[in-house]
C-alpha cells in the first residue's frame, strides 16, 4: 500500500478548503471558456483584418484545441510526481503569455501561436481538475463532473455577454481578448493557497505499471496518430513520417506496457472524436454560421451561443437527480439522439424556430463531455488521472484535427460549388472573381473567397455572395448532424451490454478512508 501519510478531512476548515479548492477548479475552467467565446465572437474580423481564409480561421480554431490534447497527455503521465499545484501554475503562465502574444498579434502566425499557448494552458487545466474532482468525490463521480463542468458554459454566458457588449460598444479586440485575465487571476489567486488531495489511484496502491496497461497500446495508438497526423498538417511534413512517428512512438509505449488495453475504454476513447466535434466543433462556428438568419430577427449570431450556454450551465449544476435517474449510459443515448436531431432542425430553421431548434440542441449536448469523463473515471479508477485525461485528449485532438477544420473545409467546399453553380444560372462571374487560387489543407484542396477582393466589390456583388455563403454555412451543420447519430448507435449497444450484466454499476477501488494531500 501507499505511504503517504494520512491526514483526515472532517474538520469545518477542511471542509472548506475543500470547496474552495472545487471553486478554484470551477473558474480555472470558466478561463478556458472565455478565451474560445471571445475567438468565436472576433473570428470574422481577424479574417477581414489579416486576411484569412475560412479554411485559415478553421486552422486557428483548431490549434486551440489539440495542443490541448498534448499538454494533456504529458501531464497525465507525470502529474502524480510533480503534483496538481505545479501544473495549474504552468497553466496560470500559458494564460498570461497567450493573453500578451494574441493582444499583440500582426497576422496568421501570431494569432495561431497565441492560441496554441492558450491550449497548452488548457490542456494543464484539465489534467488537474478532473482527477483532482473525481477523487474528492468518489461516490459522485458523475455527479460532481458534471457541475465542474458548468464552469465551462458558464464561462461562455459571461464571457457572451461581456463580448456582445464590447462588440456593440465597438471596443477594439485587443482589449476584448485582455477581459480574459479577470478569471485567470481569480483562479491563480485560489490554486496557491490550496493543498491538492492524492489521485485514488496513488491511495489505493495501484502501481504506475497498471495504470498504463488500463490504456494500453490501443489507447496509446490513437493518441500517437492524432498527435503524429495534426503536427503533419502543421509542419506539411510527409504522410509516411506521421505514419512512422505513431508506429515509433506506440512502440516503445507497448514494449513497457505490453497490454492492448481495456476494449471498453478503447470503444471510449473512439466515441469521444465524434462527442467532442458535436459540442466543440460546432460551438466554434456557431456565432458565423447563425450570423445571417439570427439578423433577420434582430440578433446576433453570438446569441445562439450564449443561450445554449445557459441551458447548459443550468442543467449540469443539477445533473445529479437526472444521472441518477437514467444511469450515465442512459443519459448519453438520450442526449446523443436529440443532439442530432437538434443540429438538423437547427440548419433549415429561421425566425423564431431558431430559439427552439437552439433549445433541443443544446439539450443534447449538454451532458455529453462531463458524463463521458464520469463514465471512464468509474468505470476505470486503475486508470488514474491518465484514463479520464486521455480521454480529454482525445476528445480535444480529435475536435482539432477533424471537427474545427471540416467544418471550416465544408464551408469553403460548398461555397466553391455554389457559387460555380450561381453563375451558370445567372450569367455572372462571381466564381472566377472573388475566390482565391486553390489551396491545399488536411482534407484537400479547396478554394475560398478573398477578403481582400470582396472589401471592394460592388454591393451587388457582395449580397450575390452573401446569399449563395448562407446556405453553405447552414450545409456545415447539417454534415455534422451525422456525429451525434453515429454515437447514439454506440451508446444504445453499451446501454444494453451494460443492462445484461445487471446494470450499470461503479467499479471499485480500495480506499483509505482519509484523503492524504500533496506535500507542496
């Protein structure tokens, strides 16, 4: 058994210690969530300002989500050495630089960077507030998952609100983006006062050895190709030598480990690429491609975003009634289907039917990410913070590398045919004026318009292209409709291989009664 000495927690100041230690959690993810709405919201002015294509814009949102993925995954592997503290002060530092770079930004490469450091910072939050949540409440896993996780809808409402506002009042966007150091500071202020509990995996005894053969080769293989492939993207570097690096890199992982995994846990890690495009992938575009029809009922498009937040935010404070109703499987059956039919109905909806078709998807995405990661946390605490932190990692790699960027890719593709199919039928030249050369990206090549040549286009030409580039925002969601109805079929089947074993039930780990803390 562990060594670590035992100090008990039953004590009024342990006790809260322990919810500020929660709450510190809770902003820290609140920060996140204000850096993304704040890219959603200015998005469309960096590409007027520095040019960028929607394929570009894409890339920008998806570099915000994978390096997620790698700072997460580094974390995950050493966080039980170095501590909880240690990695919130490495994010506390990531916020700060990205603030400083992005404010400061002069085109592509700058605004990419300043984004990827955000991701990095992140990807440390998240390797400390999961574990560190699930294993201050271990009967409620789910439960209490799922209430941190309101900090992130919670976050977007705020953070909406007060970018609305700014946008309205025409703040520069440079001091919109500064707005993010409000939570950065409160969080940073809370984590160094507070002492961090030891994962139950290092309480229980559960060696390091064991931990690794939870994921296995196939859990290591999936995280090594997402990590390989979008690096490529980045670097334009071969396809064979991202090939090669996942081989290299989930070699050495199974000479060590020598375990393929827990087939569940892999089924998981699959589901969680689709999950995370769903809930993230959309978020990202949702202010821009709801732009046009929220106009024509005085809104702005930023408002769809902020509603669903607050369904969201809503729903997971009081998740616990509604898991323990349906089980966490149950849940996500339920939440996958109306996902799918929400986006559908969102995509062809305009007026007031976009309020409703706004509730039914935010309804069912509201559960997805937090119950996902309650699920591997109970089902898999040998895993330790490396199974529901691989989980995370995936879930944002996966979003990076395939969600952000095609529906950006499907944007630009749709538009080229349109627009092509635009002149033929009214003899104009729309096409071959206003789209840039081919360009190449991870899905190939496309063609997007060029913001420098429609800034002086005639105002004809330009309501031509905004009627043909409004149907090719709402095709983008109904492309990804097809995630949310691919998992409602992996989630019906676990439903049942669950009920045939007696039901859903917790796995359970040996545990010393008192939670020992980190020595800082």
């Amino acid at each position: 058994m562990n060594s670590t000495p035992i100090i008990t927690v039953n004590t009024a100041a342990d006790e809260q210690g322990k919810k500020m230690l929660f709450w510190g959690c809770f902003i820290a993810l609140t920060a996140t969530a204000f850096g993304f709405v704040f890219r959603a919201f200015i998005m469309a002015q960096w590409g007027v300002q520095f040019g960028l294509s929607k394929t570009q814009q894409g890339e920008i949102f998806g570099v915000g989500f994978w390096p997620f993925g790698i700072s997460i995954v580094f974390f995950s592997l050493i966080i039980d050495k170095i501590g909880y503290k240690k990695s919130m002060i490495f994010a506390f530092a990531c916020h700060l630089l990205s603030v400083v770079i992005t404010i400061f930004a002069n085109g592509y490469w700058m605004l990419f960077a300043g984004t990827f450091l955000f991701a990095l910072g992140n990807g440390a939050v998240e390797a400390v507030v999961n574990p560190v949540v699930a294993t201050m409440f271990p009967k409620e896993k789910t439960k209490w998952l799922n209430i941190l996780h309101a900090g992130w809808p919670a976050g977007m409402v705020v953070g909406g609100l007060l970018g609305i506002f700014m946008i309205n009042q025409q703040f520069p966007w440079q001091l919109i983006i500064g707005f993010i150091l409000l939570p950065a500071f409160t969080y940073g202020w809370i984590i160094m006062k507070r002492n961090f509990p030891v994962n139950e995996r290092v309480k229980a005894g559960v060696s390091y050895l064991q931990m690794l053969e939870e994921v296995g080769v196939l859990g290591a293989l999936i995280i090594a190709a997402l990590c390989a492939f979008q690096l490529g993207s980045l670097f334009q570097w071969p396809l064979t030598v991202s090939i090669i690096i996942t081989l290299v890199m989930t070699g050495i992982f199974g000479y060590f480990v020598r375990s393929l995994g827990r087939p569940l846990f892999i089924l998981l890690l699959v589901i969680m690429i689709p999950l995370a495009t769903t809930e993230l992938g959309t978020d990202s575009w949702i202010t821009e491609l709801m732009t046009p029809a929220m106009k024509q009922i005085g809104f702005q498009g930023g408002w769809v975003l902020i509603y669903t937040s607050i369904i969201m935010a809503l729903l997971r404070l009081y998740a616990g009634p509604i898991v323990h109703k349906l089980s966490p499987i149950g849940l996500l059956v339920i939440s996958s289907l109306i996902a799918a039919v929400g986006l559908v109905f969102l995509s062809y909806s305009a007026g007031f039917m976009i309020v409703i078709a706004a509730t039914i998807y935010a309804l069912g995405k509201t559960f997805f990410w937090p119950t996902m990661l309650g699920v591997v946390s109970e089902q898999f605490p040998k895993g330790g913070a490396l199974a529901i932190n691989f989980t995370g990692a995936v879930g944002m790699m996966g979003v990076g590398v395939i969600g952000a960027v095609i529906l950006g890719f499907v944007q630009d593709k749709q538009l080229d045919q349109n627009l092509a199919t635009y002149d033929q039928k009214n003899n104009t030249t729309l096409h071959t004026d206003y789209l840039t050369a081919p360009k190449t990206g991870i899905f190939g090549t496309y063609k997007a318009l060029d913001a420098q040549k429609i800034a002086l286009a005639p105002a004809q030409a330009v309501e031509q292209i905004n009627i043909v580039e409004n149907n090719a925002k709402k095709s983008a969601l109904r492309t990804v409709a097809i995630f949310p109805a691919g998992m409602f079929v992996c989630y019906l089947l676990l439903f049942f291989y669950f009920k045939s074993k007696g039901g859903y039930k917790p796995v359970q780990i040996y545990r010393n009664v008192a939670l020992p803390q980190e020595v800082d």
